[in-house]
C-alpha cells in the first residue's frame, strides 16, 4: 500500500517540527544573549557536596561585579566576601582556577570559556544548557565538568571536581542598591 499525499505531508511537517524543537541553540547568539543580560549582580543559593566528608554544606549571599574582579559575598551560614580574580595570589589554587570560568559566565563572555573548555550546546533558546569539559590541563586537574543551565541569564550552575564533590549554585540578578539591605531567605 501506498501512503497518500496527506500522509506524506503530515510526515514531512512532523519531521521539521521535531528536528527544530531537537536544534541546540546558535552559540554566537547565545553568547550575545547572555551578555547583553548579564546581571551587575545578584543572588545565590550555593550548595557545596564535600565528598571526602560525605556531607553537604549549603549558603548564600551575593555577587558583584567590579573593576578588579567578581565579588562573591557569602552572607549565612557565615559572612565572608572573596574576590575571584585571577590577580588574586591570595586566593587557594583551586579559586585561582575557576574565578576566570565563574567570571566569564556570569559576564556572559562565551568567548572567554571557549579558552579554557569544549562546548556542547543542547535544548532550546529560551531553555538551553551547556556541558563545558575542560580542555587545559591545570583547569582539568580540577574540574572534570561544569553543567550550566539558563534562559537570558545563566541561572544554575553546577560544576563536578575531580576529587568527587560538586558544586551547585542558582543565581539570579538583583539591584545592586539592595544587596545588603535584605536577604530573600531570611
């Protein structure tokens, strides 16, 4: 038997439908995206999974960028502001490593990533996600993968370190008028 017009057609336009749904999106356009909306600052709920302690430890705070780097301000369980910047000797290694990563996602600066890891882009322009693997050796020595998920903004990342914990944090932007003045969970 065979498959009339209609059917053929109906097949034809199921076919485009789901290969566009399938289509990861443009990475140019991404990254135009993400920077034009990258936030000055925000929040985070950051959890930090401690492998060679089997245990969790949760925070949250703020983020601001500046002219000398991207303060990240822990607010509970503990107060305590880092600067990542990779000027920063002060910072322990494993800092010195991913305050370029952090800073270039958080800027939206693709360009920037693309230094220091392999893309691969899935899901959809206002939904997408990216698997970053690093492709230099002394981020690698670290981080074996970096998950990051977002719509006009990077919104969670979480990131797996060689030494088995895993990092997760949810961001989202905030007035930077209004950082100290009051924390959404409390």
């Amino acid at each position: 038997m065979r498959p009339n017009h209609w059917t053929m057609m109906l097949v034809s336009v199921g076919m485009m439908v789901s290969t566009s749904a399938v289509a990861a999106p443009d990475e140019e356009a991404l990254a135009e995206r993400l920077a034009a909306n990258a936030p000055q600052c925000g929040r985070f709920e950051q959890s930090r999974w401690m492998a060679d302690l089997d245990t969790q430890l949760d925070s949250r705070g703020y983020f601001e960028h500046q002219e000398d780097g991207l303060v990240w301000q822990t607010t509970a369980p503990i107060n305590d502001r880092v600067l990542l910047s990779e000027d920063n000797d002060e910072l322990p290694k494993g800092f010195q490593v991913i305050a370029p990563m952090l800073g270039g996602l958080l800027a939206g600066d693709w360009q920037r990533l693309e230094k220091y890891f392999t893309t691969e882009l899935s899901g959809e322009e206002q939904r997408w996600q990216a698997t970053l693997t690093p492709n230099e050796a002394s981020i690698a020595e670290r981080l074996t993968q970096l998950h990051v998920r977002g719509s006009q903004q990077v919104d969670e990342v979480e990131i797996d370190f060689a030494n088995d914990d895993r990092l997760s944090l949810t961001l989202t932007a905030a007035d930077c008028d209004n950082l100290d003045d009051s924390d959404p969970a409390t």
